[in-house]
C-alpha cells in the first residue's frame, strides 16, 4: 500500500513497484490508509509522514493496534528524521525510513530492509 497526500508521489511510486510486479492500492489520508489496511492486509505499506488529517506516524501507530496488522512492515518516507526518534523511543517494530529525497534505488533497498528479504 502506498499511503501519501501527494499524487504526483503516489504515481511516480505505483510506476516503479509497477515494474517489480506488485499490486498496489492507494490512499490519500492516514485515516484512508487505515482503512485500507484492515480491508486488504497489505504486504507492506509505504507512508508519507506529513499527511493532512493525521500524521503518517499516527496512522501507523492505530495500525498497529490491530493484532493482525502488527507485523506489516512499514517504511515511513519523511524529509523530519525526527520522526525517526520518535520510533526508536515508541520501540516500533517493523518499520524502516526513508529520508526525502530519496531515489527509486535507495526506494527499493529500504523495501528490501523492512521486509527482511531482497526486493523485488
């Protein structure tokens, strides 16, 4: 799942998972993203960290919540590294970050860090 408020993001992300094979749904808002992880179960989420509406980390934080949804990995994408304290403090597991700006490259490394495994 990719998760941004941005849709020039969010297309420029489904066109380079596009090319590793990858289904992908979308959401526009933390809350959208929510909901969309207890409908589908995703695999991994991608999420903005400044959304309007609710914090990427927020959203992710009531994920979490979820027995089910605990395990997702989640790559928070975010130009605040901040945030990133704020992880390690919360003891978040399963979660990577990716500075802005970042490149498809760099992209594709994080994903293969949060999911344990070389991607794609």
């Amino acid at each position: 799942m990719i998760a941004d408020d941005d849709t020039l993001i969010r297309t420029l992300l489904c066109e380079a998972l596009a090319k590793a094979d990858c289904q992908i749904i979308q959401a526009e808002t933390g809350t959208r993203a929510i909901e969309l992880a207890k409908e589908e179960i995703p695999d991994l989420i991608l999420m903005d960290h400044t959304m309007p509406e609710m914090k990427g980390y927020d959203a992710m934080k009531e994920i979490r919540k979820d027995p089910a949804l605990q395990k997702i990995p989640f790559v928070m994408m975010t130009g605040n590294m901040q945030v990133q304290g704020f992880a390690e403090d919360d003891k978040i597991e399963h979660c990577a970050f990716l500075p802005k700006p970042y490149s498809i490259e760099q992209l594709m490394a994080v994903i293969s860090t949060a999911m344990g495994r070389p991607f794609p």
